[in-house]
C-alpha cells in the first residue's frame, strides 16, 4: 500500500494515495473537471491548460492533470479566476476554429463545443479569423485529416506512438504554426499509418474522420440494375445501439437486420457468416502447419491494421501470417461466385457493402490482391483488364451506417427484431466473439480442437484469452500436442509478441492479433466515445449473444457445409486458395 | 571590482589558453580538486550566488539537488542559447574568456558527480562555436578536461550543441529536450532537471554568466563573494545596456547599483529624453523615469514591479510610440512560442492582432481590458515562462501609458506619427 496524502479539494477533505493527480482525486469528490488534452488511456500531456486549478500558496494556477497531490494541499476548482481562465482558454481556441459546426462531422459529439457551452461561454471577444489555412490530408482510403479543425491536443499523436507503437503523425513547426503531420507532409497513405481509426477516436473534435462512402452506397441502392447486399460486422451490433442513445453494449442484432432492410438493401447479410468460413480455412490451416512443420507461430490475418503494420515494421515475418483473408473479404468473395452463381446475378451488378467497426477495412478493400473475384470471373464472362472489380465494393463504419439510418427517418429503437436473410446470414456463436479480442482465438480452438481429435469438445469457453489483459496467453491439450497460444491487441502489446517472433524466440503455436484495444468491437469506426468501460460492455454482449446461439460451433454451421459440399469441396481446396487465401506486400517505414 | 570581465578587460588578453593560465587560469580547478565536493558546496552555498539566466535560482542549492540525488550518469549542461532580445553578455564570455567557462563546467562536473557536460549555443553564434572547439581542444591538451584531469581520478568531457534558432530553447526544459534531439518544447515541472533532467538523469543547468562567477568564488571565497554588490542578491552582474543610451554595452557592476547610475555612470545619459526602460528585456515590465534609483538587484527590480531577468537594460526613449513598442513586443512572442500550450500560442497571436489594429486606427475601448485579462491569464496558466511573462511589457506599456492608447483608439491619432493609423 502506498503512502497516503490527505488535502481539501473545494473544502472537501480526502485522503488519496500519493502518486494521485489533483486531476483523479477530484473525481473522489464527485468532480470531473473540465479538460480537452487529458485522455484516460494516454500519457500526461499538460498543455491545453483548461484543467487549470487554483492551489493556495502558488503563484500562479496549475494543470490538475499534470500536478500531483500533496499533503496538506488546498485546491479550489471552481473559483472565479479559473472558471475565467478556463473561459478565455477555451474562447481561444474557438477564435482559432472554422465556425462550420453545421456541416461538421462532430457536431453532436465535439468535446470543444461541448465545453463551450458547459463552461457558458456565450460570446466570441476575440476577432474571428485563422491566420493559417492547411489543406486537407485525404491520401488515405480510410481517414481524413482537417488540420483546421485541430486543436493541438496531440491525443492522436499519442494513441499513435503509445497504444499502437506506430508514431505515423508529430507535431511540425512552432508556434502558431504547429500542425499535426505525417513524414515530410507525404500523406497518411505514404508513410506508415496501418489506418487503424484509433487517433479519430480519441480526437476531441471533427479534425479526424472517415473517409465516407455514404453517398456511394446511397447510389448503389438507388440504382436499378444493382443488387445491393450488405454485410455487418460482429461487433457492430454491440455498439450501433450507442449511436441511437442506448445504453453501451446494448445488444440489437434483430433491430439493426432490420434498420438496414429499411435502407433498401435486397439482402442483409452477415460478416460472420464470413467468419465461420474464416475459421474453417483457418483452422485447418493451423493444423497443417503443425502437421507439415511448416511456419509457426502462425499468427491471425483478420484485422487489416496489423496486417499494415507487420507488413511495415516486420517485414521479415510475414511467412507467419495466415494466408486466409478475412471475413469481410472472404464474404465479398464468395458473395460475387457462389451466391451469384446461385442467383444467376451477373457479378458486376452484385454490389458487396459492409458495415465495419473499422477505418481500416475500407483500405483492405481497395488492396489491389483483393480482386480474386474478377479473375474468376475473368475467363469465363471475357472480361477485360479495364472491368477490373473489387471483391468488396463499399465499406461503411459504424458510424456511417447509424447516420444513413439517421438520414431517412428510421426509428431505430422501436424497431421489430428481423433475421438475417440465408444463406449469407447464417452464423455460429464462434463467429460472433470475433468481435472481441481473444474471440478468434476461442472460434478456432473449438474447431480445430474436433479436427485433430475427432471428438467433442464438451466445455466451449476458453475463459483464458477473454478480458481486456494487453496480453493473454493459454495451452490447449490436442491430442498430446501441448498447443501454445498468445492473444494480443492494441499493436504496442502485438509489437511485444512480435519481437519475440523475429528474434525466432516465440514459444507459441498460434496468436492471434487485433490492432484495436479491446478487438474489433474498439475499432475507429466505432461509435464515439469508446474507452475502456465501453468496450468492456460491448464484450459482454458479445459473449452473451454467442451463449445464447443454437450453433456455436464454425464447422457446424450448415450454411458453411453446404458451401463446402455445392462449392468449394473442402477447406484449403484449389478453390478455397484461389477465392478465400490472399498474399502480403513488405513495406517500407515511410 | 570585477569578478567575470576581470581577464577580458585587460589589456592585450587573448582567449588562447597561454593567456588564461597565465591570468592565473585553473587555478580554482586544483584547488576544487584537492577540496572536494563538500567543501566546494559549502562555499558555494555561502556566496549566495543565484542564476543569471533569468530565474534568480541558488546556485549553491541547485547544485547540491543533484548531487544528492540517487541516480547516475549526472550530466553538467550550460545554457549558452542567449536569445533574450537585448542580451548580449554570455557572447562575449564565450567569445573572449572561454575557458573560464570550461573550467567552471569541470568544477560543477566534479561537485556533482558528472562525467559529461554539453554547452547548448545559440544557433546564430557561429564564431562562438568555433572558438569554443579550439578552447575545449586546448583544455584537453593540457588535461584539464578529459580523462583523469590533472592527474586525478575525476574524467570530464563536453559537448557542443547549437541550437536551430528558437528563442524558448533558452528554457532549461526545452533546451534538454533540444538536446535529446526532439523538438524543443518545455516539460512539465515538477520534475526539476536537477532530479530528471538531460536523458531524465540529474542535470544543472545554468547559464554562462552564472558558471564565470565560480571559479573565483573557490579560489577567494563564498564568504568574499557575498559581501561584493547587493546585501540582498550579492555579486557582480553583467548589465547589458542598450537602446537610447550614449555608450550600449555589457558592463561588469556589483549588483544593486541604482539604474541611475548605470545610465548616467557607464551609458553617458541617455540619447534624447528619457521616456521608459526595460530593466530585463521585453519579458519584464517598464519602469518609469521616477523609478530611476532602483536598486539592479533580483529582489529590488521585482519589488519595483518588474524582472531583472538576463540583465537587458534596454532604454527607450520619448521618440517612441508606447502603443507601437506594445505591439513590437507582442510579435516576438507570437513568433517565438513553441505552441505547445493554448494560452501562450493561441493568447500571443489575439495580442498582436489586437494590438495591430489598435496601430491601425482599429482599437476599440474593450480591447484594453481584453488585453489585460488575456494578459492575466496567459501569466495564470502558461506551461513555461515564455507564456507567463509574454505580455508583461504590454500590460505594463497599457498601465503606464493610458493615455497614448487611449488616444491612438478614440482619437484614431499617433501622436508620434510611428503607426500606420489605417
Ligand atoms: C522563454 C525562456 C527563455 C530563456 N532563455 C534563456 C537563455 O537564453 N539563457 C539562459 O541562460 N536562460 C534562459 N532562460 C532561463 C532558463 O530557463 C533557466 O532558468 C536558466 O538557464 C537556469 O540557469 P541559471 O540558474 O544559471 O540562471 C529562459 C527562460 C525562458 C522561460
Ligand atoms: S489510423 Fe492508426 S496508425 Fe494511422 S495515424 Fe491514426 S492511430 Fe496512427
Ligand atoms: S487532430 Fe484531433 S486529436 Fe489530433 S491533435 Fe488535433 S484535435 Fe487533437
Ligand atoms: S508558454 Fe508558450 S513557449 Fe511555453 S510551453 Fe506554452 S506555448 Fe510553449
């Protein structure tokens, strides 16, 4: 137990540990103070000064952020020289900002005039005007960044350097003129962004977002000869509810089928089916690998920012990639060949969009190896190099999807539960906990687990790789084979494994990796605010809804058997590898 | 009596280290060698010496934190970054008499138990960065610097680094994080340097003026020391005259002579009539002719209501615009804050602006009590120095001059025709 301080926050007395910031200990007294730089799970930064306090005996205020207790201190947080402060801080800032608040991406959610308004600031003194006018980064497929709209919290240069061990963006230039920027001003696409989406998590205003394909997909389904069929992600479902203010981790799978039929959409469908086809590949996989001796640890590919980053940062160690693509794009794949065969749609009009918790799926889509469909189709409808088609078409965040609900008047939370249309939409419990991090991990132990041994696994939980632990590890007994297995998400604790890889010193079979804290269900399309308690709720109800599926098992999902049995024939085919298996591009760091 | 000019003021002296030692030159370094650390402190502590830099610290305590520290490697770091408008003193120590500094560096080096020391110069100093390289050469040669110095146990190097132009890498914090090779923007203190500093090991840091005073405050004493200049703040301090002054200049004056005397003594008046002086530079606040017998000490300039500082005593004269020197001053900073922190990047650049358009016949009656809050709370929560005393010379130039404002806002004049007025 560590030394404890006692100190009196506005008259309150309290006693906290010493290492306590007058920032955290105000919360023991039911005070939140206002800040704009302060952010749960990044280092101290100390610099937009709204967290101002006043401490009898100092000269002058100081951050209750960066400003440990002491013994015997006196703090007031409220009085009239630091609410004036805080005021003329914040009007500052909002002297600084574009007053495009109704067009603006944040507008409902922005912290900066959230605050304003909290802090009653109900008139601009200061002339309005920017002396600097940046243009816009749009290089990337999946971000956007609005350097006019920034606020030089440097949250998202720190959830980049510390969460994901990247650093694709720092501060440039001094003074007025600091910007937030990547590598010589070359573009979040030219430099090592793995367009993970946290940094527009954690950005207090609309300087990061999306890039959006609303009106696209708006296009798509207005648009007769199109067969427009939609794909959802697991982890949407745990959190689109938070976008129509219900609770976080509410869990509207049904309401969210039928949102979406709503649209206008000929088919909802669902990722997990994807992800069940996923596992199947997978898993076999994994167990040839052991087999053969082949490359291990063999390591997870469904999350497309830490594909990007290995690709930057390990070059070396791609081998140990998987090569099964994920379930978004085995999905498209499938969708545009069997499907359509099925329905006898012309591919070109089959159009695939899905929803995503994740800025980095539009990026995978548009990754140039992701057109297996076209060269199936190549020969066989005489196509051209110039009818080059994408195996998705469309990728929509969270976010996205609850706005273009939002557009056309649909009462999300009164909506009845609706299915997802078959065979696309049919899924296991195994494919929902995908969502979560560990989720893939426990899919494909229960499935490879009856490969190998031919028998039942009769307790399904793998309680071990659950949680939100940066790092999980687990044995699994297969048949004699004492099977090591890692978990990681959040890229800096992927970094920790990984080093151990190129160094050839992994003790393990199998890890799996998702860029995001938490797994998908933390991804950057995710509704804002994410943090940790969020994405806790969020988890919860993904276990619950795999507790409650009749099939939690991949194999034993029939729409997937019979794909095997009318398609694909078995997992790893000559079919399988042409449509479901993909390759990796090494990367320079910038 | 001079404490730091003592060699440089001499006739025909040269900065070759012939000239130094034979000025009696380390000889202050064996007599710290065969002392020791302790002792050294103690005598330190009893000179009473306070940083020259700006801050007025104890040098003596700042000294002893580090040394008391538990971890290691310590580094030795002097601020040679000298970019306070108007400061032009630690130049012509470090021009002319650079081994004082190389051997006040070893002492320190040997008191607190560091082996490295790196001199942070004033990226626009370039003869300075040469000189210094054949000092530090010499000083090795003659193993006064280097492994096992005059024969000891006790090695010391230094560095040289040159700093890129930017005025707030003369805080101690920006310049350490300069140095480490990020961009220069200040650190959160608490921690100070003397506990995490360069590399986040112990760290003094002070400026060249401070290190000149030591190695005469070992060889005569702290006791001698203490009794030179002010009762209050003792020592000799490097004025640096400027401005509307008959003879600018660095003079070497035992602190808490009047500023009086300094104009009229060693400035030879001032060119024209008096109208206002900044005591240290265009961070501290204007006094008045009638404040013409404070004392040039850091606690007597500070009761008068300004800075000693680095020691800018820059005269203006009536032939200037207060308004017009307001906004000046607000350029500098609004070109020079790192933009680290809202009050000081955003605050700076809204004070130009305003004070511009008042310049341009575009002031109205609000803008001075905006300016005054703005100024308040830039002091209130600024992160570093910088922001915190950015609009000093503004608010005093308000304060202390009303009228002129008032006059270029209602009248839309200048009456010194200086500004545009449209
Ligand atoms: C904006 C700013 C600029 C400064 N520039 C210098 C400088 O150029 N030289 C210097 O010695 N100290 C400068 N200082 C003061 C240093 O932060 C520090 O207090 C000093 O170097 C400590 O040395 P001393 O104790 O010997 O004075 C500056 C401080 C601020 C806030
Ligand atoms: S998307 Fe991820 S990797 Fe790219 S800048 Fe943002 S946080 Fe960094
Ligand atoms: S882009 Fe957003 S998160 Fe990044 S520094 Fe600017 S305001 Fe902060
Ligand atoms: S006060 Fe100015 S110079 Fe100092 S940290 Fe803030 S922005 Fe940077």
């Amino acid at each position: 137990m560590s030394e404890l301080v006692n100190l009196t926050i506005d008259g309150y007395q309290l006693q906290v540990p010493k290492e306590t910031t007058i920032f955290e200990a105000a919360k023991k007294v039911n005070i939140n103070i206002p800040h704009l730089c302060y952010h749960e799970s990044l280092s101290i930064y100390g610099a937009c000064r709204v967290c101002v306090v006043e401490i009898e005996g100092r000269p002058r205020l100081e951050p209750s952020c960066a400003t440990l207790v002491e013994e015997g201190m006196k703090v007031k947080t409220n009085t009239a020289r630091v609410r004036r402060a805080r005021r003329m801080i914040v009007e500052l800032l909002l002297a600084n900002h574009p007053e495009d608040c109704f067009t603006c991406d944040r507008n409902q959610i922005c912290e900066l005039r959230k605050l304003a308004y909290d802090l009653g600031i109900r008139e601009l003194r200061f002339e309005k005007g920017r002396r600097y006018h940046y243009e816009m980064d749009i290089s990337s497929a999946s971000i956007v960044r609005d350097p006019n709209k920034c606020i030089q919290c440097s949250r998202c240069i720190r959830v980049c350097s510390e969460i994901q061990s990247v650093g694709a963006i720092e501060f440039v230039n001094r003074g007025g003129r600091t910007q937030v920027l990547t590598f010589f001003n070359k573009g979040l696409n030219n430099v090592e962004c793995t367009n993970c989406g946290q940094c527009i998590l954690v950005c207090p205003t609309g300087a990061l977002r999306e890039k959006t394909v609303v009106e696209a997909v708006w296009e798509a389904i207005a648009s007769p000869e199109k067969f427009v069929v939609v794909q959802t992600a697991p982890a949407v479902r745990s959190a689109i509810g938070e976008e129509f203010n219900l609770p976080a981790g509410s869990l509207v799978t049904g309401k969210m089928a039928a949102a979406l039929r709503r649209l206008g959409v000929d088919k909802v469908f669902d990722t997990q089916f994807g992800a069940d086809l996923t596992i199947m590949e997978e898993a076999h996989e994994l167990v040839e690998r052991i087999r053969n001796r082949g490359t291990l640890p063999m390591i997870t590919s469904c999350s497309p920012g830490w594909i990007k980053y290995i690709e930057h940062f390990f070059p070396n160690c791609l081998e140990h990639l998987s090569t099964c693509k994920s379930p978004q794009q085995m999905f498209g794949a499938i969708a545009k060949t069997y499907y359509a065969q099925k329905l006898n749609i012309d591919p070109r009009n089959l159009v695939v969009v899905s929803i995503m918790p994740c800025t980095a799926k539009k990026f995978e889509a548009k990754r140039p190896e992701m057109c297996s469909v076209f060269h199936y189709w190549r020969e066989k409808l005489g196509l051209r190099e110039e009818d080059r088609f994408f195996d998705v078409d469309f990728v929509l965040t969270t976010r996205e999807a609850a706005r273009m609900i939002k557009e056309v008047g649909i009462d999300f939370v009164n909506l009845p539960n609706e299915d997802f249309d078959t065979p696309l939409g049919v899924s296991t419990g195994a494919a929902v906990i995908f969502g979560a991090t560990g989720g893939v991990m426990e899919a494909a132990l229960r499935t490879a687990y009856e490969v190998v041994t031919g028998k039942t696994l009769e307790k399904i939980e793998f309680e071990q790789v659950r949680g939100m632990e940066g790092i999980k590890e687990a044995e699994v007994s297969l048949n004699g084979l004492s099977l090591k297995v890692a978990v990681a998400h959040g890229l800096s604790n992927a970094k920790v494994l990984l080093e151990q890889v190129e160094k050839k010193e992994s003790p393990y079979h199998f890890i799996e990796v998702m860029a995001c804290p938490g797994g998908c269900l933390g991804g950057g399309g995710q509704p804002i605010p994410t943090n940790s308690e969020i994405r806790k709720k969020r988890a919860d109800s993904l276990y619950r809804e795999d507790e409650g599926k009749p099939i939690r098992k991949s194999h034993k999902n029939p729409a997937i058997i019979a794909l095997y049995e009318e398609f694909l024939d078995k997992p790893l085919s000559e079919k399988s590898h042409r449509l479901l298996h993909t390759i990796y591009t090494k990367r320079d760091r910038y | 009596m001079k404490v730091i000019l003592k060699n440089i003021e001499k006739e025909g002296y040269s900065p070759a280290i012939s000239s130094y030692i034979g000025e009696g030159g380390y000889a202050a370094l064996r007599q710290a060698l065969k002392i020791g650390p302790e002792k050294i402190l103690s005598e330190i502590k009893k000179s009473r010496l306070v940083g020259r830099g700006g801050a007025g610290f104890p040098t003596g305590l700042k000294w002893e934190f580090a040394r008391k520290s538990r971890e290691f490697p310590r580094y030795v770091v002097c601020n040679a970054d000298e970019g306070e408008p108007g400061t032009f003193k630690d130049r012509l120590i470090l021009a002319r008499d650079p081994y004082l500094l190389i051997e006040a560096m070893v002492i320190c080096g040997f008191t607190i138990g560091a082996e490295k020391g790196f001199i942070y110069i004033r990226g626009e100093y370039f003869e300075v960065y040469e000189i210094l390289q054949k000092a530090i050469r010499e000083a090795e040669e003659y193993h006064f610097l280097g492994r096992n110095i005059l024969g000891s146990d006790f090695s010391f190097e230094i560095d040289l680094y040159r700093g890129a132009g930017a005025y707030v890498c003369g805080e101690e914090t920006a310049l350490l994080d300069s140095l480490e090779g990020k961009k220069g923007q200040s650190r959160v203190k608490p921690p100070f340097p003397t506990f995490v500093g360069f590399n986040n090991k112990p760290t003094v840091l002070n400026n060249v003026e401070t290190f000149a005073n030591i190695p005469a405050i070992i060889l005569k004493g702290g006791e001698w020391f203490s009794r030179i200049g002010s009762e209050l703040s003792p020592g000799t301090k490097l004025y640096c005259l400027s401005g509307d002054v008959n003879t600018p200049g660095v003079y070497e004056l035992p602190t808490g002579i009047s500023l009086r005397e300094l104009i009229e003594k060693y400035g030879n008046g001032v060119q024209g009539k008096l109208k206002a002086v900044l005591p240290g530079g265009v961070s501290s606040g204007l006094l008045l002719p009638s404040d013409l017998d404070v004392a040039m000490d850091y606690p007597s300039v500070q009761e008068a209501g300004s800075i000693l500082g680095s020691g800018a005593v820059i005269i203006i004269n009536d032939t200037h615009c207060m308004v017009d020197l307001a906004k000046r001053c607000a350029e500098f900073f609004d070109y020079e804050s790192c933009g680290k922190c809202t009050p000081c990047r955003e605050g700076t650049k809204r004070a130009r602006e305003i004070l511009t358009n008042i310049t341009r016949g575009l002031g109205e009656v609000s803008d001075l009590s905006l300016l005054k809050e703005l100024q308040e709370v830039m002091f209130d929560t600024s992160r570093c120095g910088l922001g915190q005393s950015a609009l000093n010379a503004v608010r005093s130039s308000l304060e202390k001059f009303p009228g002129e404002f008032r006059e270029h806002i209602l009248e839309k004049k200048c009456r010194l025709g200086i500004c545009p007025m449209k």
